[in-house]
C-alpha cells in the first residue's frame, strides 16, 4: 500500500492523518517536501502517462465526516447486503 500524503496536505484536515501517525506509516513524497506541481513537474519529466491527470478526491472524502455509511453488495441473487458500517463523531465534515 502507499501512503501519497503530499506537503500540499499537511495544512488541511484529513482523519486519516493522525491514525497513519499512530501507525507509524510514513508518506514517502511528504517526507521529500514536495508540492502537488513539483510532483505533476516530476512526472512530466519522466514521460508518466498521468502527469497531467485531473486531481480526483477518493471515495472516503465524498462520505462526510461523522456520518454512517453502509456499502451494499448484491449477491448472485441481486439482493443486496450491508457488509460493513462506519459511524464516528458527526461533525459533518470531510
């Protein structure tokens, strides 16, 4: 797994952060101080097919902070089940 905290993140809140932390799971691009334009420059130079791919959040940034969350899966049956739930203090932000 990789860790992609960048140096852009490190001024904003992430809950993921401080568990990373605790777990002592280190950000490699973080550590080297770069910025999201250095790290696109980086890329660019090195010919990565994504250098100039549009930033996209992850799923977890689209669930609000605090809230719960229940992902169904459909069986072969086409109904579905709650396979796993997170609830968490309900701030309502991301």
């Amino acid at each position: 797994m990789i860790y992609g905290v960048i140096s852009d993140d490190m001024n904003e809140f992430h809950p993921g952060m401080q568990a990373a932390k605790e777990k002592g799971i280190r950000g490699s691009l973080q550590e080297a101080n770069l910025f999201k334009e250095e790290i696109r420059e980086l890329s660019r130079e090195l010919h990565l097919p994504t250098w100039d791919k549009t930033s996209i959040a992850c799923l977890s940034s689209r669930i609000a902070y605090g809230g719960v969350y229940y992902k169904r899966k459909a069986d072969k049956g086409g109904k579905s089940r709650k396979i796993f739930e997170i609830s968490a203090n309900p701030s309502g932000t991301c």
